[in-house]
C-alpha cells in the first residue's frame, strides 16, 4: 500500500479500538443504530473510499479496502456492513454511472451525506438473480417499477439503492436486466425491518415498489440490458468485502481467545499449555493467514481490472467458511464463558454465519468457481 493508505488503515484501528470495542456490547444486545460510530466513520472518509479524488472521495487499491474493512469488522461487523453496499454502489457508478449520475451522486456519496446500498434479492429468487421478477417498464419519459425485494441492509437510512430489474420481462435470461439508480418516494415502501440471529445494528428489510416512478435518467449507463453483466462486476468487490468482514471476525475471535488462553489456568498452568487449546489455537492462526492471503490475492486481482469472479469467489467461500471454524473455536477455548453474553465471543458466533450466506451462498460461490475453472480450463 501507499503511505496515505497506510495510514488511511491506521486510522481506522485506533477509531475500533477508540470508539468501538468500549461501547460494541451494549450497542449490539440492545440492537441500537450506531449513530455516533457512523457518523465518525463518515468524518474518518470510509463512505468515500472508492470514489475518485475530482469527486471528493479517495480512490484507495482494494487491498487497502480489505484492511479497512477488516478493522471494522474486528470492532463490529455491522459497521462493515454499513458501508459494505455503499462501496459496491459507488463502483457502479464510477465505472458504468454517465457524466451526470457521477456529478450528481458521488461528492455526497464520498461524505456519507448519501448513503446507498443494492436491492438485489428478491422473496422467492435467492442467490438467482436472473430470475428476479421486479419490472421497471418504460411510460414516456419514466420508469413504472413493481416489485418486492428483501434482505436490503441500511434500507431506512439509504438516500440511493442500486436497484436490479427487469427492463424487458420477455428478454431470455439476464439480458433484459438492468440497474436503475432509485431515491426513496411515492410508491416504494420499506415495510418492514427482518429479525437476525447477529449482524445487530444496522436493518436489513423487506421493499415493496407498487407504481414507483423514476426518471429513465435513472438507469444506470446509456443502455438497457447491461444490469446484470454490471452488477457481476459489483460483486466482486463486493464478495472481496464480504471476506474481508470475515477476516475481522476471525482476527477479533482468535485476539480473544489467545488473550483468555494465556490468563486462563488449569490444573496449575496456562491453558494454551495444555495441547488440545494449543492445537486449536495454532490451527485458528493458519486458517486466518490463509484466507487473509487469499482475500489480497483477490484484490490484487481486482485491482489489474481483470475479471475477478474466480478469485472474489474463492476468498469469499474461504474466509467465511474460516470464521465460521475459528469463531466455533473460540467459544471451544473459552468454555461456558464462550456462551454467555458477557463475552465477545457469542457475538462473533452470530456474527459469522452471515457471511457464509450473504451476497451470494458459499454453495453459489462453489458453482461460480466450478464454472470459471472450466472456462478458463483451470486455475
């Protein structure tokens, strides 16, 4: 990384362990919306990386965004969360947005002045996005969207949604899908926020667009038909954020447990002395440092311009798969304390799950890479 986004990571750290592991438990249990740690987040420049300088934001590599999301997430994963989408939204417009849906979106996007996420899923589609059903048809010089969405995080508080549609219902497949750039009105209604097992916070909710007009200025690019294509593309970075969360679960998971291991005593000694700790923490620490370097692998990736599926895929199915051990494991280390609220561990244990099924199930992200060895004939 450079100088500036070394020190753009540092930042972030010592804000986590500032600001946000003081005050994490209390605003986790009670399911209470991080005002304040948002708003620093907004200050510290985190909504704007991603987005170009003339923009106002700072355009940092995605290893850099790889460390600064691993270091919210080592605080709190929902703080990941809460920029997570912005990002990948941010990306959109960058690359595909025309002149005038940059001006006009990214400088109060860099501020978190807008905050924006994607609605993607859809009641009864899931990780098949072609087969998503919300329509926005064309009446003179606007769009009519009906459709449900669901699962959208920081739906309530979202100036901007990346919405995917269907452009062209009779279109085969994806290729009448596309993306159009929607603001909260008349006629798309948040109905309702959806109780989780962890990722506590920050909403994830149900949308209902019942006659929703918007602009045709609001597809995203020039053309019809490039939704889906754009939003692969998304999801790359996309995916490499969601390993990055993981990586943050994991590094908070394994910090904990190395410290309870060395305080803790049994039978008259440490207990990472005693081999069965030992091994689980020697095994936590590998599993970690190898999805790590996966995930860099998949930024550096990212960041040639290439195509990624392959590689965001691979680092998202590790690291979430890893969390998911190594936040097992802590809970292993720390015994009946590992289950009581009163230690972090619990909440990693919630946590991590999400990251296994969220923006795309590891079981898709399987087939991704199953169907990207195939074409590229092998890795």
């Amino acid at each position: 990384m450079t100088e500036e986004e070394t020190t753009v990571v540092e930042t972030v750290r010592e804000f986590v362990d500032r600001e946000v592991r003081p005050v994490v438990r209390e605003l986790e249990h009670a399911n209470t919306y991080p005002g304040r740690l948002i708003a620093t987040m907004k200050q510290l420049g985190v909504y704007g990386l991603g987005i170009a300088e003339e923009y106002g934001g700072t355009d940092v590599s995605a290893e850099c965004f790889v460390h600064v999301t691993e270091q919210l997430a080592r605080g709190w994963m929902s703080l990941a969360g809460a920029m997570g989408g912005h990002t990948v939204v941010a990306k959109l417009i960058g690359e595909f947005g025309t002149p005038h849906q940059k001006r006009h979106y990214l400088p109060k996007m860099a501020t978190g002045e807008i905050r924006a996420t994607m609605a993607l899923t859809e009641p009864s589609g899931g990780s098949d996005l072609q087969a998503i059903t919300t329509t926005a048809l064309r009446r003179d010089e606007s769009y009519v969207v009906n459709g449900a969405k669901t699962w959208i995080s920081n739906a309530r508080r979202a100036g901007l949604i990346a919405l995917l549609c269907k452009t062209d219902p009779l279109a085969e497949k994806h290729r009448g899908i596309s993306i159009l750039l929607v603001e909260p009105g008349d006629g798309l209604t948040v109905s309702r926020d959806l109780p989780k097992l962890g990722y506590k916070g920050v909403e994830a909710c149900e949308l209902s667009f019942d006659g929703y007009k918007t602009s045709r200025e609001s597809l995203l690019g020039t053309e019809e038909g490039h939704g889906f294509a754009q939003m692969m593309r998304g999801l790359e970075i996309g995916r490499i954020q969601v390993a990055a969360r993981a990586l943050g679960v994991a590094t908070a998971a394994l910090d904990d447990s190395l410290a309870y291991a060395r305080e803790r005593t049994s039978f008259g000694k440490p207990i990472w002395q005693h081999q069965s700790i030992g091994n689980l923490l020697a095994d936590m620490a590998t599993k970690l440092t190898a999805a790590r370097q996966l995930t860099l692998f998949a930024a550096a990736k990212y960041d040639t311009g290439a195509r990624a599926d392959l590689e965001a895929g691979m680092a998202k199915l590790f690291a979430s798969e890893t969390a998911m051990e190594v936040a097992l494991d802590a809970v292993r280390i720390h015994g009946g304390y590992g289950y009581s609220t009163e230690f972090d561990v619990e909440r990693y244990f919630r946590d991590a799950p999400l990251m296994i099924v969220g923006e795309g199930t590891n079981e898709i992200q399987r087939t991704v890479i199953a169907r990207q060895l195939v074409e590229r004939g092998g890795r």
